[in-house]
C-alpha cells in the first residue's frame, strides 16, 4: 500500500508552492519571512473580520464609537 500524495498549496503572501505536511514549520506560509509579512499586516490593519458595530451602550465612557 502506498502512501498518500503530499497536498500541494500556494503561499499566502507569495504564491510559491508549498508542501502541507507537519515538516513544514511554516504552514500555510513557505518561510517564516512569509509568515511575518502576513503577521505584519494584521498588526496594520490591513485585514479585518466582518462583524457589526458596537452599540454605545457597549463602550467604555468617553470612547469613541467610531475608533
């Protein structure tokens, strides 16, 4: 019996073929700089989850709603 075929995947951040297998410590990503470019673009918010606003009654006093 032979083994499964490894799955094949595209990086996120470069597009350059990457092997999902537990091996690779950097999947999804094929490197860590790949990796760290993703992680650098949560942290600039240039990702976001959908979601809905708060309510005023939600915040802190003093906070503004639309930050």
């Amino acid at each position: 019996m032979s083994s499964p075929t490894p799955r094949t995947i595209k990086c996120p951040t470069c597009s350059q073929p990457v092997l999902w297998a537990p091996e690779n410590r950097w999947r999804p990503f094929c490197s860590e700089r790949c990796k760290l470019i993703d992680l650098g673009a949560w942290a600039d918010e240039k990702y976001r989850v959908a979601g809905q606003e708060p309510l005023a009654d939600d915040l802190p006093p003093g906070a503004d709603p639309r930050s």
